[in-house]
C-alpha cells in the first residue's frame, strides 16, 4: 500500500479494490505515472468504506475507482467522486471464450443486473453457461456455492467471485477487460479534475466565510449543517466537527430555519438574544434554480452595530457636525467674562443639561462649543440647530426624524432627526424660546426617557445626548405668560450659565476690537498696527452700548479695517471720517455725542446725575444693567485694556 504525498499538484486516485482486479490492473496504474497519483487499497471485507471516509476526511483523495459491489457502496456512501470500472459485453464474450477452451459448463457470476444477452452469446459459442447476478458479497458466495454444487468447474465472474473459486480449487476467470479498468481510471481522473475545481470553488467561498466577522450556519433542505464558520463555532461552543453534518434541531430553538426551509420565509435584522448578547438576525433561503435547497442563518452582533453606527456618526459629525472653538480662544479679562467662563469650565465637566441666556451676540454658541470640547463628549458630535429659523413642522422633523412614508414628500428610507445625528455627542438647541409649544411637550419626552421616535414610527430609538440649550429672551417670563411649558424650564435649566452683554463688560471692548481689526487687516493685506490705530477711538467704542454685541463688534471691525486701508501712514489716519463708515458709533441719545472721550465711571455719574440718582433711570439711559451701572460708577480707575 503507497500513500501519495498530499502536496502533490498530481490529482489522487484511491483504487479499492479485492485482489483479483488489483493485480489485473497492475500494467494500467502504471501507465498512469506522471498523470496521477495513485493508491491501491485492499478493499476486502467490507472495510472499503471506513477506508475511504478516512481518505476523505485526511483530504488524501480526489477521487475512487472501484468495481462491482465496492463501487456501489462507495457511492452510496461517500461524500466524494466514485469512478466505476464497468463490465461491458465484450468483456465477458472475451472471458467466455477463454473458458469455452477450458469447459463446455461455464458459471457466471456478476454483481447487479442479469445480462440478457448472455443467452444469445450461449448459442454463438455452443457451450452451456448458466448465469447469477449478485447484491451483496454474501449473496455471491451462495449464488457461487449452487454453481459448485452443480458440478460447474469454471466460473467466470467478478473479482470476489474469481477468488471464490481459486479459494474452492475451481478456475475462476475474471470478466474484465483492461480497457475497461483503463477507462475506469479515465473516467476518476476527469472525477477528480472537476472535484478539485469545485474544492477551489469551495475553498474560496470557504475562506471568505471564514474571513467574515459576523457568524453564519448554513443547512441543506434536510435541516442538517452544511456549513458553519468559526465565529458562528465560538458562539455555540462546538467546533466545525461536532456540527456539521449534524441536524439543527440539536442547537437552541432560536436558531431554527425551520420557516425559511419550509415556506421561504426571509428574515433581515430580527433580534435574538444568546450567549448573554443579543444578535441581529438574517434568514435566507437558498436556492437552485428557484427551488429552496437550503437556507443560512447569519448573526450580528448588536454591540458592533452599536460601534458602527457611532463610529459613522462620529465620521459624519467630522464632516458637518463639529464644535470648532475651545476656551482658550474666547477673548475677555472682564470679570464677568471671567466668571462665566469659570462656570462654563466647571459645567464642561459634567453631563447635565446647561441653559445659556445673553443677548443675541454675545457668544452663547461659542460657549456651547466650547463646553463641548472640554467634555468627555469631545470628539464626538455637535449639533447646532437654530430652533427660530424652522417653521414648527419641519423643526420637528429635523430634530426627531421620520419614517419613509411619515408624510407626503418623506424621503425613502426616511430620515434621521439631529437627536440621533449628535448621538454621543452635544446638541445645541439655540433660540430655545422660539420653539412651538407643541414641539417643547415632544422634546421633553425625549430628555426624560433618552429616547426618540421618528415621525411615524412605532420603535423608538435610544438616544445618548447632552442638551445645551440657548435663549435670549426671559424663559422664566415666558413661563409666567404661559408661552414656555414649566416642565421644560425645569428639565433644561439644570445648570445655568448667563453671558453678560458686551456693553456690561466694556473692559472686554479693546481686546476683542484689537483683535478682530487686526485680523480683518491682515485679511486685506495692510501692514498698518492695528493696536495703535485703534487706541484714539476706545473710549468712543467703549461708551457704545453694542446692542449687536460682540457678532456686532465683528461687524464693525471689518468696517474700521477697510477704512484705515485707505491710509498709508498712521498719522494721515482721519479719525473724524470715521463717522461716516460708522454712524452708529456717533449716534447721539443716551449715548456720548462724537468725540466723547469720557470713561464708563465718568458716564456712569453723569447718568445718575442726569436722572436725579434713580438707578434704574441711569442704567436704561445708559443701556446696561443696574448692576453695571453700580460698578462703572464704583470704579476707582478707568478701566486698563
Ligand atoms: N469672547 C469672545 N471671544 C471671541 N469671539 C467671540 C466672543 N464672544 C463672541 N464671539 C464671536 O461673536 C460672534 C457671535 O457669537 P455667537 O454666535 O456664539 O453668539 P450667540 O450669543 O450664540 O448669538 P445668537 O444669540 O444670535 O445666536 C461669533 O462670531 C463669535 O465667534
């Protein structure tokens, strides 16, 4: 016995076989040197098919040749190319006439069918022969043991038969011929070139199966386990071994193919629970030529999902949904600027909800953003949405999503609300105030239980959000008038933070106008210092009461930096013409008349003067609070910038 080396390129043939047919085929296997690999295998009692599995199993073979009942059993036994080595008519004429030289009684015995035409042949050749079809070797050797009985001497037959016979002393011929072992081998070598193409198939499909992440069982129409790849193994704690070939119905019940095999049934993005995780689930039926032959089960897991979904939304949050500022860039030394920042710092640091109040301009959304960088949300996603700029309907579609289908003109697949685009992340919800009564009951069901329903929908959605909200009007007003649901006050007004307006805080004035003057300069290509340039109009800017704040001071900058570009020299620099550039700066009414150099202590007193000490009267001259006013007025110096 030879075993063929594994690697070989060669195909492998494994020839099972009795004796008698293996040593008459010894000339034909050696024509094949060169062209295939070939084991002979001594396939007597009955041991050819634990052979042959084993052979199988090992990947030792691509092919069998075999004859007779050891063929047959092969085939119906084997998971794997069976070539048989076929007796043809003119085999057993050539065997008959060498027995016709031996006897004029001739036994045949043959596996399968009787040959009806042996009768004719009988004639031809006036000799008697009298013929036996055999099933099982058993059978053979009683089919056998009648012919001795009858006195034949010669039998022709198989090879078991044959060595019956020699066993018993008779003659045994045996009916093949060498064509017909060769064309056995022919027929298993083109077995086998086909076997190895489909194992190539296989092997590829195999390897990605094995490659992919998710787990997947796939089973024949009989509910037996053809495949199973190794995170599906993990998850079931059995290796490919004591699973494939195996029924389903041996695995939990919540794995069942059951409906897919027996009515098609599809299934995608089920919910299982398992092992302690819970899995996405998808059945498919698998078909040949529209016929279900079998059906796949394939399992996600719900967490990776979960990573995935966040890892798209932090790729998407890149792209649009990003907070761009940091504490370090906002500009103030006032000590309410300072203060508040000091809150926003300390906010930063927590989950909770902030309401942010100050006039419009004065940096609510730069605080927000800020907050949100210095947070462990930080490199996740910030969503702003203006809650003013949206007619009430679409504010609710935007922020909470919808079905397809939810209303005429609903985009297909539906849409996603910017709950769940921040997901993770901060959602910055400006003009909060503005927000239809309607819509504040809908956001507040969602803060409470974490999670939204897109229009339309049943299922909701879990949502891992902070809210920032922002106003600029009085909320606790709007309360009292009943045009902001008190719930809602309560749930966003965890923290507070108020951002003082600019006018308040005039120490805040020549920094920010330095800054953004020199940066609008630099813009346009000037080479002039900004910071000196500036210096004679301060203590204007500074009594200016900024109703636009610091978006206004923006404004104004780049107005003041395309004037000065007009000057090549700091001392042609027309101060006066400014006025026409900017006239709101030279307004009059409360405000310091053109070239009113006075400090904020100097306007403070005179203010009160003007309106007899009532504080309130001076503060509204003036526009800032009472409690501005009480430190202007308290200031020992002019304030440094
Ligand atoms: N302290 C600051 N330092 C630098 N820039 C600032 C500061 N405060 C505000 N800004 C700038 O002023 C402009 C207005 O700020 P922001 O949009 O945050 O104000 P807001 O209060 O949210 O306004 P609105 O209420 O109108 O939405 C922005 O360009 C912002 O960068």
């Amino acid at each position: 016995m030879s075993y063929p080396d594994p690697g070989a390129e060669l195909p492998r043939l494994c020839f099972l076989s009795y004796r008698q047919i293996r040593e008459f085929a010894v000339p034909v296997i050696a024509e094949y040197t060169g062209r295939a690999q070939i084991e002979v295998v001594d396939g007597t009692f009955g041991g050819a098919l634990a052979i042959a599995r084993d052979r199988v199993e090992r990947g030792l073979a691509d092919a069998f040749v075999s004859a007779g009942s050891n063929a047959s059993i092969l085939r119906a036994g084997l998971q794997a190319p069976v070539a048989t080595i076929q007796l043809t008519g003119f085999d057993i004429l050539q065997a008959l006439i060498r027995a016709r030289s031996i006897a004029d009684r001739v036994g045949v015995v043959m596996y399968g069918q009787p040959i009806p035409e042996l009768d004719a042949v009988k004639d031809l050749l006036s000799i008697e022969i009298v013929q036996h079809a055999y099933q099982t070797p058993d059978d053979a050797r009683q089919r056998f043991e009648q012919l001795r009985r009858e006195g034949f001497r010669v039998i022709v037959g198989s090879s078991l038969v044959v060595e019956f016979a020699e066993q018993a002393g008779l003659q045994g011929l045996l009916a093949y011929s060498l064509a017909s072992v060769r064309k056995g081998f022919e027929d298993a070598l083109e077995l086998a070139r086909v076997a190895r193409l489909e194992a190539g198939r296989y092997e590829q499909l195999n390897g990605v199966l094995h490659s992919l992440q998710d787990a997947v069982l796939a089973v024949d129409r009989n509910h037996r386990i053809i495949a199973v790849n190794p995170p599906m193994q993990k998850l079931l704690e059995r290796d490919a071994g004591a699973l494939v070939g195996r029924p389903l119905d041996l695995l939990p019940p919540e794995l069942s193919l059951r409906a897919t095999l027996d009515a098609g049934h599809q299934e995608s993005a089920g919910l299982l629970r398992l092992g302690g995780s819970d899995w996405i689930a998808n059945r498919t039926a698998i078909r040949e030529r529209g016929a279900i032959v079998g059906a796949a089960l394939t399992l996600y897991e719900a967490g990776r999902i979960h990573e995935a979904d966040t890892s798209l939304r932090v790729q998407q949050r890149r792209r649009q949904n990003t907070a761009r500022h940091r504490f370090g860039e906002l500009i103030g030394q006032s000590p309410g600027f300072i203060r508040a920042m000091q809150t926003a710092r300390r906010y930063a640091h927590t989950d909770m909800t902030v309401l942010i109040s100050g006039e419009s301009g004065v940096g609510k959304e730069l605080f927000a953003q800020a907050i949100h960088n210095e947070s462990r949300r930080a490199d996740r996603p910030f969503v702003a949405v203006n809650c003013a700029s949206f007619p009430e309907t679409l504010l609710e579609s935007e922020l909470f999503g919808y079905e397809e289908g939810a209303f005429t003109g609903s985009r297909r697949g539906g849409k996603r609300g910017l709950f769940e685009a921040a997901h993770t992340g901060t959602l910055f919800l400006d003009e909060i105030g503005d927000m239809p009564l309607a819509l504040q009951s809908h956001l507040l069901r969602v803060l409470q239980e974490r999670e939204v329903t897109r229009l339309g929908a049943t299922a909701a959605i879990p949502v891992d959000v902070r809210v920032i909200a922002a106003t600029h009007q009085p909320l606790r007003d709007m309360v009292a008038q009943r045009r902001f649901r008190q719930d809602l006050y309560y749930r966003i007004n965890t923290l507070q933070l108020e951002i003082p307006a600019l006018r308040e805080r005039p120490e805040d004035i020549p920094s920010l106008l330095r800054m953004r003057v020199a940066r609008a300069m630099e813009q346009l290509g000037s080479r002039l210092d900004a910071a000196d340039l500036l210096a004679p109009w301060l203590p204007r800017m500074q009594s200016y009461a900024w109703p636009g704040n610091v978006r206004e001071l923006e404004n104004i900058s780049e107005r003041i930096a395309v004037f000065l570009m007009q000057y090549a020299r700091p001392e042609d620099v027309d101060y006066g013409a400014l006025r026409h550039d900017c006239p709101e700066l030279f307004e009059g009414g409360a405000e310091p008349g053109p070239g009113d150099a006075r400090t904020p202590r100097e306007r403070a007193l005179e203010a009160l003067r003007i309106s007899g000490g009532n504080r309130r009267e001076a503060a509204r001259r003036l526009g800032v609070s009472r409690s501005t006013l009480w430190r202007w007025a308290n200031s020992p110096e002019p304030p440094s910038f």
